[in-house]
C-alpha cells in the first residue's frame, strides 16, 4: 500500500499540536448562516459555525450583504458572483483542512482548522488548559512571596485547580483546550463539584469564582478572546451558624467552674465575643496592638488580619478590658506583652468542649462560634454593618452580613422603635 503523500498543510497542522492523545470522534459540521449586523440597517453578517463533540465554534467570514440575497442552501449571493465565490472557496478550504487533520491523525481542533484554512499562522504558544492552571499556580507563589497572600492561598489554589483538572477529564477529555470551555460550563461545573465532590454551594460557588479567575488571567496573556465565565455571578446562600446570645454569654462569666485552666479558656472565649477576633489574631495580639484615639479618648485594638491581612480596628470594650486586667501579671504578658496567653488551636477547641460540658450547653463551641457571637452581639446593640464589617477586618459588608451575622428579633424590633413607629405589646 503507498504511502499517502502529506499535503503543504502538514506542518502548520502539526504546530496546533500541544501533545499527543487520543483523537475524538472526527465528526466536523460546517455551517453557514447569518447574524443581523450591528453596521448598517437592513444588512446581515455572513457566519461559520464548526462543530465537533457537540462544541461549536463561530467566525465570522467579514461578508456583509441583504438577508434576502444571501441563499444558504446553495451558498450564495444574488447578484454578487465575486462575493459567492469567495464563499464556496472558504468552504472548501475547511472541508480540505478538515480532511488534512483526519489523514494526519491529528487531534481535532476547531481554532486550528479556521486558522489554517484562512492561511493564518498558529501560535504554538498557546498553553492548554492543564498548561494555563500551572501557571496559575506559579503565579499565586510568587505572590505569596511577595507578601500578597497567605501560604492558605496556594493550598486552595493547588486543591482547586485538581478539580478543574477532573472535570475537564470528564468534560472535554484529554489535554482539553481553553477553547473547549463555554459559558454553560460553569454551571455544569458548579454541579460537579456538588455531586461528585460533595461540596457545599457555596464552596462549589468560590471554586468556580476561581476558574473564573484562571480565565481571567488567560485572558490577560491573549491566550483566549473573551473569558467564557464573564457572565457567572457568585450567589452564596447564607448559612445559619451557632452563635451565643447575650444572656448566654452572661451566664457563662458567672458560671462557677473550679479548674483554672478552664477557666482561662472561658475568658479567652469570652474575650472573642466581645472582640471578634479569630484564634490566629488571638494568638499574635499584645499589648503592643492597644492604642489610644486621641479624639475620643477611648481604647482600641489595631492589628491586621492574617488570613487576608485586612486592618482590623476593635474598640475595647469594659468586658474586654476586664479579661485583659485578668492577665496583667501573667508571665507571658510581663515577658514578652502577650495579651492573652493561649494554647494550641487543637487544645483550645477540646477545651471548649469541655467547657460547654461543663455548663451543660448543647451549642457547640468554636473560635468561629464566637466571631459570629460578636458580629451579632454589636449589630443587636445598634452598631452599624460597615463598624462591624471594620471590626472583623472583612473587605465587605457582604461577607459580614452572610456569614457572620445572625438577625435576631430584638435588633429588628429596637430599629422600628428608634425611628418612632409604635408597635403592639403582649397582652
């Protein structure tokens, strides 16, 4: 049998390459139609859909002409001979392009075949998906190495990118293109990750924000036209957190407990709902954080977040700087300014535990516990949601107000009455 004689189309074919793999079925559809154009009234854009796997592609030819002119079943213009021609061409050039990728093997690739069959060079530079998340990554450490984000950042990068890779295996097959990706995806995604990861919404929700953000960056690098994602909103629902009320909080400061290490743990807790602080911040204040406003005259605790490193500006309140007084002569504060001499997070938590054993509480306890106390404790007291949202350090309201707060009857009621509206009483 001859060897079959490789076209001039042969090498150009082999720069759409990114590496070897399974070819898909080599089904390729061509279809000329046409788009109401945005130049001139009354005028249609001529447009080439291919279609491959159920992924299609349109590119627009540059011909514009009456949509009464323009037959589709025979692919041609009345009264334009010239114009017809340079259709039935185009044509027949992806038709042989189309043939080029079938004899040579090579993996079909709808931007390549355009490309090809309008003379264009390929640019092999191009990375694949696989490629673009990478460098995503290289990105995020060099980052973190200049202090932008924390070492958190590139873990959950590095854990979200392996489920882009997944669902791109399952999606698009091997070495898929970032071309392959459409803007149905993203919810295919995010449902993905809900039934085969087993994610909550809304961490299914942040893991497609970050392909959003992949795609944002392969869009800055030309490496794509537009980001297929641009139009995917994050809608988080709001979840319902434990949080203690006030009378609980109280009952737990006067609660009478025996051992002093649980008591410790209790004023630390407590030092949390009146702060808001979280355990890492917990860890890290020290007196050196307690400044004075000049104007008010009032103490306050300034100290950036680690997680996000966002200012967080907290006003000492007289509970908080009661738990303070407590540790004035502790070792730990006269030795090296610790404000709160704490122990590890782990110990802490089973601490905690024990703790709401103890008092016979069924709430479970937590540093998170008590953020949200906070955050629900000082709107309930009338705060504003931006002071609150500046106490957590948050960037947001909106991230206060989702996942921090709980709304509690009595806030909602003190409103109505401090704008004078007269409200009905038991009895």
């Amino acid at each position: 049998m001859s060897k079959v004689q490789k076209s001039h189309l042969t090498k150009q074919v082999r720069a759409a390459e990114r590496s070897k793999t399974k070819s898909r079925p080599n089904t390729v559809s061509i279809m000329f139609w046409v788009r109401k154009s945005e130049a001139k009234a009354k005028t249609v854009s001529v447009i080439v859909r291919l279609t491959h796997n159920k992924i299609s592609r349109n590119y627009s030819t540059g011909i514009i002409c009456n949509r009464a002119e323009f037959d589709k079943e025979t692919l041609s213009i009345k009264y334009n001979p010239a114009t017809t021609l340079v259709l039935q061409d185009l044509r027949a050039k992806l038709n042989a392009t189309i043939a080029e990728f079938k004899l040579t093997a090579r993996p079909i690739n709808l931007k390549a075949i355009w490309q090809v069959a309008n003379g264009q060079m390929l640019n092999s530079d191009t990375p694949n998906l696989e490629s673009c998340l990478k460098l995503f990554f290289e990105l995020t450490k060099e980052r973190f190495k200049a202090g932008e984000c924390g070492k958190h950042v590139i873990q959950k990068v590095a854990k979200w990118n392996t489920c882009i890779k997944g669902f791109a295996q399952v999606q698009y097959g091997k070495n898929a293109e970032l071309d392959d990706i459409t803007p149905a995806d993203a919810k295919r995604f995010q449902l993905y990750l809900k039934n085969e990861h087993s994610y909550s919404h809304n961490v299914a929700s942040h893991i497609v924000q970050h392909f959003k953000r992949v795609l944002n960056y392969a869009l800055e690098n030309e490496w794509i036209n537009r980001n297929p994602f641009m139009n995917y909103r994050k809608k988080l629902e709001k979840i319902k957190g434990e949080i203690l009320t006030e009378s609980e909080m109280e009952e737990m400061q006067s609660f009478t407990i025996f051992a002093p290490i649980l008591d410790h743990i209790r004023q630390a807790f407590l030092f949390q709902c009146y702060t808001g602080l979280s355990y890492a911040e917990l860890l890290r204040v020290s007196t050196a954080n307690i400044l004075l406003d000049e104007k008010t005259g009032n103490e306050y605790i300034k100290i950036n977040r680690k997680k996000t490193n966002v200012e967080s500006i907290v006003p000492i309140n007289h509970e908080a700087r009661r738990i303070i007084d407590l540790f004035k002569d502790h070792p730990a504060r006269i030795s090296k300014g610790v404000l709160l001499p704490i122990i590890s997070n782990q110990k802490y938590n089973n601490y905690l535990k024990q703790l709401a054993g103890v008092m016979g509480m069924t709430k479970r306890l937590t540093s998170h516990v008590a953020r949200r106390t906070a955050a629900t404790y000082y709107l309930t007291k009338g705060v504003p949601m931006e002071s609150v949202s500046a106490m957590m350090g948050h960037t947001n309201t909106l991230t206060t107000q989702t996942h921090y707060t709980v709304t509690r009857p009595e806030r909602i009621i003190n409103d109505f009455k401090n704008n004078d509206i007269k409200l009905s009483d038991a009895g």
